[in-house]
C-alpha cells in the first residue's frame, strides 16, 4: 500500500516508547504544513483548472526535494515520514469510505468487481511466467514483482516477501518497481484520458475509467491521486475498483502458504503460516468497508462530514508528500535491470489488457 524506498534517508537515533511517538510527532509538524499548504494551492483557480489534485502537488513537491536536497537534510524528519508513510495513509484510506456508500458499488455494477479480480490473477500468472522465463529470474522474485503490480503495490510486495521467503534486496527491488511505474501511472493516467475523450473522441465514461485506474494501478495512494485529476467520480470509482484487490490480498496469501512451490522450501509450522497471513492482513481495507458501512447507514452527521473529508485530505496529502520524499530516481533506477523490465512490461500488459476488458464490458 505505501511505498518504500530501495535505500532509505538514514534516521534519527533509535527511540521507543513514548519518546518515538513524540519524535514523530515533532517532525510531523512542517510535514502536515507543507501539506496544508499543497490543499491551498490544489483550491487556487491558477492550479486547479489544471487538474493537479493536493495529492498530486504532494508528491511531486516530496520527489524534488528527495532528488535535489542533500540527504543529511531530510533525516531529521525520517521518524515524521514514517508516520504519515504508514498510519496516517493507513487512516486515510479508511477514512476514505466516508465519499462512498454500498450503493456506489452496486452503481459500479460487474464491471467493477471482475475487471479488478481478473486482472489481478492474469497480472500474477503472467508476470510469474514472463519473469522466469523470458528474464531468468527466480520464481520467488518474479512473483514478488508480480504481486507488487498485480495486488496493491508495496504493501504486496512486503506481504507476499514474507510467504514466499525472499531475502531483504529482492523484496526492496519489488518496492521500487511499485514506486516507479506506480508514479509513472499516476501522471500518465489523466493525460491518457484527456487524449482518449478530447482527440480521439471515444466514448469513455468517467465512471469506466474509473475502473480502468483502480484496476490497473499499483498504490491505493497513486489511484485516489489520479483519479481525483480527472473528476471525483472518477476517483471514487477508481477507490472501489482498487479495493476489491486490496481486499484480495488476504486469500491471496492464504494460497500461497498453502501452495508447495510458493512457499518456503523448509516447511513451516501451521500455526507460524496462520500468524504470518494474519499479520500481512490489509486492515486498512477492512476499516474502509466498516466507515463506508456506517456511511450508507446514515448515521453520520452532515455537519462533520465536511470537516472529517478535509482531515481526510490533509492524510492523505500528508503520506504523499512522505512517499515523495523517499523516492529518488537514482535509488530505483540502480534496483536492478531484470525486475525493472518485468515490472516495465507488466505495466504495459496492465494498460493494454485492462483497457480491453473494460472496452468489453462498458
């Protein structure tokens, strides 16, 4: 779900307890700023006309200072980063059930639900095959990279690392696949549709490309930030595509466990395997369908709901501009020529292949 770098900003000197939530606390601070200010600017006419979500000016304002401020500038504030890079995107994904309610799904139709599991098993046997075939890669780190562009992004990769038994550089490499053609997408994706309904003038509904994002797209994160440069329906189409995979994630790697060749070579108590998928269980997903329950019941009033959808926001921009800040090109052009190419080729088969299943069933 959130990214993470192939070499991390050094941090701070270690702290627990108390102490470590205070630290991260402090550096939140001119993190949470910088987001406040990105939301401003997102609402100043002069940006939003051209469709640049807080989201999006987020993470493009983390990635220049990433790849353009010494490194020893930013440790400071490693310990704020990984609080907004884990729980406060965490929580604002859940959160982000509040747009939605079960009648959006049921206004999504099948589409919604078979493009996004289709393309998730195609996208992992695909990817399993082409990376051990064509790229000699082991099976293991094939299906690393292939469940990071498949599933939900980095939060796969690390989930699937702990099934399969990868060692900390294959499952590092996987993550930054995720990190650059997810931010590929992410930009790409609005201009894709402006040139699809403005110049080629084919009939793509907002609601379908929705779809078509949550379904291709590799992080919760990058889909709400697309989305939201193309419309609010788009991107609430686009959230509830991505989370039916999202929520895949949990049988996903039950399967796994249970499959001889995909799980460790030296067997593992069951009790262990139970533990293990339990632990990697995409919680945040299951908050989501719980807000989005008590959405559709009502039982929110209007007057917070306003107030609860700007802190939502502010969360989200928050983990953005974290994720901007531990992307350096540098870092994931050097991960490794091989998984860069599956991922590469995986991210054209997910476009191409998404693309016709949602020309198929529009």
């Amino acid at each position: 779900m959130s990214s993470v770098p192939v070499t991390a900003p050094p941090t701070v000197a270690a702290a627990s307890g108390p102490a470590l939530w205070r630290q991260r606390l402090l550096t939140l601070v001119p993190l949470g700023g910088i987001a406040w200010l990105a939301l401003v600017l997102a609402d100043h006419p002069a940006v939003s006309r051209y469709g640049l979500s807080a989201l999006t000016l987020a993470m493009c304002a983390g990635m220049v200072a990433a790849n353009t401020l010494p490194r020893h500038w930013l440790t400071p504030l490693a310990p704020g980063m990984q609080l907004a890079r884990h729980h406060l995107l965490r929580l604002g994904v859940a959160l982000y059930g509040l747009r939605l309610t079960f009648a959006s799904i049921a206004a999504l139709g099948l589409p919604g639900i078979v493009v996004p599991l289709v393309m998730l098993v195609a996208t992992l046997l695909f990817g399993t095959w082409v990376g051990s075939s064509w790229f000699g890669l082991s099976r293991r780190e094939a299906i690393l990279v292939s469940a990071g562009s498949a599933v939900c992004g980095a939060a796969a990769a690390i989930a699937v690392s702990s099934v399969v038994r990868t060692d900390d550089r294959q499952t590092a490499v996987a993550v930054a696949t995720v990190v650059l053609f997810g931010t590929v997408g992410m930009l790409l994706y609005p201009y894709l549709f402006e040139l699809a309904t403005s110049h080629w003038h084919w009939p793509v509904s907002e609601r379908m490309f929705g779809i078509f994002t949550g379904a291709t797209l590799h992080e919760v994160a990058q889909v709400i930030a697309a989305g939201k440069m193309i419309s609010e329906p788009t991107a609430d189409a686009a959230v509830v595509a991505k989370m039916v995979r999202v929520l895949a994630l949990g049988p996903l790697l039950l399967v796994m466990a249970l499959w001889p060749r995909a799980g460790a070579a030296e067997a593992q108590p069951g009790n262990s395997r139970v533990r293990g998928i339990l632990k990697s269980v995409p919680w945040f997903a299951v908050g989501f369908v719980a807000v989005m329950a008590v959405n559709s019941a009502g039982v929110v009033p209007s007057a917070w709901k306003g107030g609860l959808v700007a802190l939502d926001n502010w969360l989200l921009a928050c983990a953005m501009l974290a994720i901007g800040l531990h992307t350096r090109i540098g870092d994931l052009l050097r991960a490794g020529r091989k998984p860069l190419a599956l991922a590469a080729v995986l991210f054209v088969f997910l476009m191409s292949v998404g693309a016709l299943m949602c020309y198929a069933m529009a």
